[in-house]
C-alpha cells in the first residue's frame, strides 16, 4: 500500500501523462459531470467557453442523474439550499441565475 500510495509514484505518473499529452498534442482535458437540472451545472455550463478561452483545455461533458436519496441527508434542504448557495455565486462569475426554481429537466434540441 506505501507504494501505491507514495507521493512519488504519484508525481512519476503524472510527469510521464504530461509528457505524453505534450507529445501527442492534446489539450488538456476537464472531464465536466453534467445534471441537466442542476443549479450548479447551469452556472458552470455558462462559464466554459470563458475557460476555455482562458485556458488550452478541452472540456469532456458526462451526462448524469439522480443523485442517490441515501446519500442526502436532508432532500429538502439540500435542494432548497443548492438554489440558494447558486443564487448567491453567480453574481461572482457574472452569471444570470433567473430565478427561484430548479432549472427545467427538458432538453431542447
């Protein structure tokens, strides 16, 4: 386990991805966990085109659900508070966050 856990091991590792991202010509990659209906996915869904003019990365959308209802401790809460917690970031980042209801779950294509 000292191995597989050595700060070392770890920065060799991560050398030899650089290396190989830079030889290869990538960008790098920011792999994004999307919720369609997600207050903080709508905030950072409006700031990616700022990264990625910011930065040379490429973003690496994964499209998810529900979160698992045993791992909120409070559903009613946590809801309320995740509207409130993003009403009150997105000023920050300029962001219009508009309004006082969860984003719609429907897709328009």
């Amino acid at each position: 386990m000292n191995k597989y856990s050595s700060y070392e091991l770890f920065k060799s590792v991560r050398i030899n991805a650089e290396i190989e991202r830079q030889e290869e010509g990538r960008n790098h990659e920011v792999l994004y966990f999307h919720k369609v209906d997600d207050p903080y996915s709508h905030l950072t869904i409006q700031s990616i085109e700022k990264l990625k003019s910011s930065y040379n990365i490429s973003f690496k959308p994964i499209l998810v659900g529900e979160e698992d209802a045993e791992a909120i401790h409070e559903t009613s809460l946590y809801s309320k508070y995740c509207l409130e917690d993003v009403k009150r970031i997105a000023p920050f980042y300029d962001i219009a966050f508009p309004g006082n209801s969860y984003p719609s779950k429907e897709i328009d294509l």
